[in-house]
C-alpha cells in the first residue's frame, strides 16, 4: 500500500506502529519505543517518502508582490539613512502587509 507523508501525518501513532510493524527496515527498528514524531521520520526514510510538503500560492501574481516588497524596501533603506521615523514605521507595515497576502494566498 502507498502511504503519502500527508496521510501518514493525519494517522494516530498506534496506525503508525502498525505500518512499522510491517517493514523491515533498519529505520523503524524499535518501533515500539518512538513517540508519533520520530515514528513518523523513520516511516517515510524506510519507505523513501519524501517529508517535505510543497506550498503554492494560488489566486495572487506572488511575482509582482515579491516586485513591490523590493521597491519599499529600497524606499525604506533611503528612509532609515534620512531617519525619517513616520516612514520607516509606514513602510515595515507595508512590507509586512504584502508579506500576509502571500501567506494568506499559500495553499
């Protein structure tokens, strides 16, 4: 049976060390002992999964978002070597705004 680190990740350890009993693999050795974390790395090694869950941004031009945080951070170097306090403070805002729209449209 094909196991996703998705699916593996949703199961209770007592699901886990059922899988594990099932492989012979020197990564679930003791089995038994492992707490539902390390359980589950030593599944996806024996079964060469990879644990890595890959993000995408869906309904956002994250290009032109990443185009505008370089923009004021650019503003925001000549606002700090002028010491304009008001301007540094509206731009982190800014820059950090954008950055939750990203975050927000992360799937």
């Amino acid at each position: 049976m094909e196991h996703t680190f998705v699916e593996l990740k949703k199961k209770t350890v007592a699901e886990l060390r059922e899988i594990a009993k099932g492989i012979e693999h020197e990564a679930v050795q003791g089995y038994s002992q492992l707490n539902k974390e390390h359980l589950l790395v030593a599944i996806c090694k024996a079964l060469n999964i990879d644990t890595h869950v890959h993000h995408e941004v869906k309904g956002l031009n994250k290009a032109g978002v990443k185009a505008r945080i370089k923009v004021l951070k650019e503003k925001l170097a000549t606002a700090i070597a002028a010491g304009d306090r008001k301007q540094i403070k509206f731009l982190h805002r800014q820059i950090h705004k954008q950055k939750r729209q990203i975050h927000k449209a992360t799937v």
